[in-house]
C-alpha cells in the first residue's frame, strides 16, 4: 500500500459510516435499519485493517471479534424482527410503539 | 495499486447510498452485498487479503443470506415509501452532513502525522506494531498468533456470546417452546 492511502481510507471509512447513520435515520423499515447498523459496523472495521498496518495484528483480530458480534446481532436481531411481526403484522417502526405509553 | 483503490473506493461509496436509497428491502441488501465485496477488495489492497476471504464468506455470504432469508420470509409490502417526514429528513441530513465534514477531514491523515501525533519524540516505529516487512509470509499464522496468544480470553468470551446468540434466537422465534 502507498503509504499516502492512509488518509483517503480513514475519509471511506467515516463516508460509509455516515450513510449508515444517514440511513438508520432516514428509513422506517426496520430491517433497512439493521442493515445500516450492519454498513457502520463493516465501516469501522476498515479502520481497524488500515490503523493495523501501523501497529500490528491486533487489528485484525479486533475485527474477528467485530464480526462475531455482527452474525450474533444478525441471529437475534432478525428472531426478534420475526416475533414483532408475528404480533404485529408490520416491520414499519413508526407502528410498533408498544412503549410509547 | 492506485487505480484500483480508488476504483473500490466508488464501488463501496455508491453502493452503500443505493443501499439506503433503495425501498425494496431485497434490492437493498444486493447493494450491501456490494458494498462489503468492495470492501474486501479493500482489505486485499491493505494487506489483510485473510480478513477480505472471512469478509465475503461470513459477511456477504452467511450474515447477507440469513437478511435475505427473513425479507422474503416475511414478504413486506414495498409499495408504499418508508422514508420519515421531511422534517426528520432535514434533520438528519444535517446530522450526517456534520458528520461526514469531521470524519471526512481524516483524508490529510499521512503515516507521518501519525507517527507524530502518537509517538513519544524520538521514536521512529510504532510500540508494539508489525511493520509491513516484518510478516511472515504466512497471512494465516499472522493473525492466529495474536488470536490464540493475546486474545485468548476475548476469542473463548465470543464463543459463549455465540451460544447464548443461539439460544436467544431460537427462544425469540420459535411459537411455543
């Protein structure tokens, strides 16, 4: 790697973490949601693989971790998208207010 | 190396907005399943090409396929937008706009200010860091070393929050247990 990609890396990764945002703010469908949270999760792990070329493998290692918790929020995220539409007949955020008092 | 850099670099950008701009839930995950191959291009350009093969495998592969699953289990009902008024579009768009001028500003970033920034004065490597030429050669060995040395603890820590990820799942979506 040309040592000078540094930067432009770090900016994809902070461009792709705020479509994610942007994203999870914007959409009322639940499961875009999750997908956003999925985008700023894969965004912070470039940061991770470019910042481990200057201070050894640990990066990549916290990246397997990040990933681990990726899948496991994936299973249980999407169970929970099951039930919720199993008892409510929709995945549309602004309708699924059972907090709401 | 350059060209292709930046080449994965649109792919990725343009492709994580048609993700959030898309209303079909599954034409939106194709895009996220772009957005991630570019990643792993990425990966490959900064010398972790094992992380870019686990990317597409677990990422693209198994986490993208178990979202497709569920969207067409569940067969929503995509004529209608699900984008929020305008007044949480405005106010979003300008939440995101802040934050991509501050971590859009990270582009000056070099290795040099890095080093300056973080390093004692004096210091010329980075403590505890791999230089580049230091690897073995073996892309493997170079990560599992670390995984099952230093974060022997963390890496057994997953393993019990994938059991209860599991159980969780199977207890959220099953009717009766």
């Amino acid at each position: 790697m040309a040592p000078d990609l540094l930067g432009p890396t770090l900016a994809l990764s902070g461009i792709l973490f705020s479509i994610g945002v942007l994203g999870a703010l914007l959409r009322r469908n639940a499961i875009i949601l999750f997908m956003c949270v999925e985008l700023m999760l894969n965004a912070v792990n470039l940061a991770f693989v470019v910042f481990a070329r200057y201070y050894g493998f640990g990066g990549h290692v916290l990246v397997f971790f990040v990933m681990t918790v990726a899948a496991a929020e994936a299973a249980v995220g999407l169970a929970i998208m099951l039930a919720l539409f199993r008892h409510n007949q929709t995945l549309d955020l602004q309708d699924i207010n059972l907090l709401h008092g | 190396m350059h060209i292709v850099f930046w080449i994965f670099f649109a792919s990725a950008v343009v492709s994580a907005a048609m993700c959030i701009l898309r209303r079909n839930p599954v034409s939106a995950a194709m895009w996220l399943v772009s957005t991630m191959f570019s990643l792993a291009g990425i990966f490959v350009i900064m010398d972790a090409p094992f992380l870019a093969a686990i990317q597409v495998l677990v990422y693209a592969g198994a986490v993208m396929v178990l979202f497709l699953f569920v969207i067409m289990l569940l067969n929503l009902d995509v004529t209608a937008s699900d984008v929020r008024g305008s007044l949480s579009i405005g106010g979003a768009v300008a939440v995101t706009g802040l934050l991509i001028v501050e971590l859009g500003a990270l582009w000056v970033y070099t290795p040099d200010r890095l080093a300056q920034e973080l390093l004692p004065a004096g210091a010329t490597t980075f403590p505890g860091g791999i230089p580049a030429d230091a690897m073995s050669g073996n892309i493997v060995l170079d990560v599992a070393k670390p995984l099952f040395d230093a974060y022997l603890i963390p890496f057994e820590a997953t393993s019990v929050l994938l059991l209860a990820a599991v159980v969780g799942a199977v207890v959220l979506a099953k009717r009766r247990i």
